[in-house]
C-alpha cells in the first residue's frame, strides 16, 4: 500500500555534504559532472564541505529546516551517520554519493556505482521509503551500533589514517586489539529476559551488513520497527578467535556462546562501561540503552530495488 504521507519533490533543491577527508572520495572532475548534470534537469545544488567531526550534522539539519527534498552525503559511514543524524524526523530524504572505506548502506541498496554521477542519476529517479533508526543515548545510527572488541578496534584507528589506508588499518588494528581483548561481565535485558555473563561484543543492527565482510544480524529489516541483537560470550584471545572465524562464515549463530533476540529495546548493566561504535565510528560516550525509532527517517532508493533488508515491497512511494 502507498504512503500518502510521503513528502513531494516539487521542489528541484538539494544539498549535497561532501567529506573531504573520506577514503575514495570522487575526483573533483567526477563531482563536477553530478552537480553538471543536476543542474541540466533543473536542480539548484549547493555543495558544502566538512571541516570538522559533526559538522555534517549541522549542515543537514540546516537543509531540512529550510524543507529540501534531499540531502546527498557524499563520504563514508561516519559522514552518512552524521547526516542521518541531522535529518532524523524531517521530511527531507536522504541520499548518498558512495566514497569512504565500506559505505555499508550503499552495500544494502545494492548500489555499486562508483561514479558521482550514476549516484545522483540513481536518486532523483528512486523512489521514497520510510525506514527505521536505532538510536544509543542521543545519537541516532542508520545500520549498526556496536559493543565492546570492534568499538575497541575502531578507537584505534585516527581518521588521519583511516582516510589514507581504509581497510588495511582496520585491519592491523584487529590484530593488535585482538591478542589483549578480555571479556567483560555484563547484564543485559531484552524482551523481559536478563542475560548475565563475560561478554566480547554486543551488536545491534538495524540492517544487515556489517564491515563489508559479512552479516551479523541475517534477519535483520528497516522498516520493521525492531532492531536485531546480537551477543558474543566469551573470554580471552581463543573466543575471541573463534567467533571472529564464524561469524565470517556466517555460522556464529550456531554456537551456544552466541545470543540472537529482535526487540523495541535492550539495556546493559556493568561495572566499567564497554566501548561503543555507531556506523562505524567510535563514539566517546556508551549509553547503557539501545532503542528503536520507528519510520525516523526518508531514504531514498533505487527505482524498483528489490532487497531483503525491506519487509513490503508494496509500501515503495514512487517518484513524485
């Protein structure tokens, strides 16, 4: 069924936020020919560039409060989270120009096209759906919020360096956060349930995709107004190794060690709190609850995308 409270794009405005720090990010030339071709089909596009931590956040809550129809984040997950962040309970849409190091929402929409251009193409003819956020404390996350080993991993990685070596510095940083990393005692409540023990990471997805690798979270949907938990148990080097060994095959939820719960919201209860990472980025803050905000945010899609990670094709607004 159609959503008759999806926004129309009458008007032809868009704000396009582009990190300049990202991985990847497009060549100038490449840029240039998407603001080009946007102005050929009669679109005003302001570009805006980042220059610090959060101020995309800022920019995109700046563009829905002037009621745009899209705002375009061109960067890596971190700059996406922070759009997503600034757009969160407007009716402006969000789209993307894929850079950065995975660009997991690209992943989700199936959108492999390298090209600014073919990105912008994609969007102003897609289609409108509402989906879900997560949200830990006051920040919101598209895709997946996570505790404890990965959290640890990404704190140690400057985004100097993340910029210039992507995956590779993750990479490095795996293996020496791995070989130190115990587990901690944490309670955690979801669905009535308390669950007690020594815990290595505890992921909460909103979508599937999780570092480019794999899937955590296999079942999880955006726009089903739950979020997917899951929780690695464990302590020391060899449970760390062996979770990691599974869960890039996909076969983590095979062992007794590993917890798998869909729910509206989960608390953690600990002595020290564990790391936290939203969307790929360490944040400096772990708030002890995790909830689902329902229909929180408009993206905006390839025409006739069909992917699992939506639970009712039928509800796609078209172009308007």
């Amino acid at each position: 069924m159609t959503d008759r409270h999806a926004p129309r794009r009458e008007r032809k405005e868009a704000v396009v936020i582009v990190n300049p720090a990202a991985h990847n990010l497009p060549s100038s030339k490449r840029l240039q020919e998407a603001s080009d071709w946007l102005r050929g089909e009669g679109w005003e596009v302001e570009w805006q560039r980042t220059e610090a931590p959060g101020q995309a956040t800022a920019m995109a809550a700046a563009a829905a409060a002037r009621g745009l129809p899209i705002v375009f984040a061109c960067g890596g997950d971190g700059t996406l989270n922070e759009v997503v962040n600034g757009l969160a309970g407007s009716d402006t849409a969000l789209a993307l120009i894929p850079a950065g190091t995975v660009n997991l929402w690209a992943r989700e929409l199936r959108i492999h096209k390298k090209k600014p251009l073919d990105a912008v193409r994609l969007a102003i003819g897609g289609d409108l759906r509402r989906v879900d956020l997560g949200r830990a404390g006051s920040r919101y996350f598209l895709c997946v919020a996570s505790y404890g080993i990965d959290a640890a991993v990404t704190a140690g990685v400057a985004h100097p360096i993340k910029a210039r070596f992507g995956a590779i510095a993750y990479a490095l940083a795996s293996l020496r956060v791995a070989l130190r990393y115990r587990g901690t005692p944490v309670t955690i409540r979801v669905n009535g349930e308390e669950l007690s023990g020594d815990t290595l990471m505890v992921i909460a997805g909103n979508a599937r995709q999780y570092a480019g690798l794999t899937q955590i979270v296999p079942e999880a949907i955006v726009d089903d107004g739950m979020l997917d938990f899951c929780i690695f148990l464990g302590r020391g080097k060899a449970a760390v190794v062996r979770h990691a060994l599974r869960a890039l095959f996909r076969l983590h939820r095979l062992s007794r060690k590993v917890l798998y719960r869909r729910a509206e919201r989960m608390t953690l209860s600990w002595q020290a709190p564990l790391p936290l990472q939203i969307d790929g980025d360490f944040v400096p803050e772990s708030p002890a609850e995790i909830t689902v905000a329902k229909g929180a945010l408009w993206a905006v899609i390839p025409a006739g995308a069909r992917t699992a990670i939506f639970s009712d094709e039928s509800a796609l607004q078209p172009k308007s």
